[in-house]
C-alpha cells in the first residue's frame, strides 16, 4: 500500500509533463502550419509542403491528436521550411 501512495505524485508529474509536451508540440504545429503556407507556389517545396499541411491539419483536427504521428510530420516540414528558405536568393 505504501508503494502506491508514494507513486500517485509521481504518476501526477508524468501526466503533468506529458501534457505540456503534447501542448508544445500541438502548438509549434500550428506554427508550421503558417509557415508551410508561405512557401511561394514557385518552389520545388510547394508540393511537399501542401502535403505535410494537409496531413497536420487532418491530425490536428482530431479530437485527440497522436503525438507519434505530430512529430515526424514536425520534422519533415522544419526541413522542407530550411531548404525552401535556402533556395531564396541573398540581396
């Protein structure tokens, strides 16, 4: 009984932390969402980007949205957001 009683602040912290994670990465998708829509038509990345959007929008429009899902999708698009951005020319 005692293990149990000294595990509930810890099993509360968990469920605290996960929570705040899920909320970070909820918002930086939205983030992403704004900066993938900026990507010029003209792009070779306007493509790629139109996609990871639709698919971050699809998972953020669920009422519980995957985190396992969120994340390669945040990956894929902070990399399509970088090398866009490379190919704009220095003035």
């Amino acid at each position: 009984m005692g293990h149990r009683r000294g595990s509930q602040p810890a099993d509360l912290l968990i469920f605290s932390m996960a929570k705040r994670i899920s909320s970070n990465l909820v918002l930086m998708a939205k983030i992403l969402l704004d900066r993938l829509e900026r990507i010029s038509a003209d792009s070779g990345w306007a493509h790629q980007a139109s996609g990871v959007r639709a698919s971050l929008a699809k998972i953020l429009s669920q009422e519980d949205s995957d985190l396992e899902q969120i994340s390669p999708l945040l990956e894929l698009g902070f990399m399509i957001l970088e090398t866009a951005a490379g190919e704009i020319p220095e003035k």
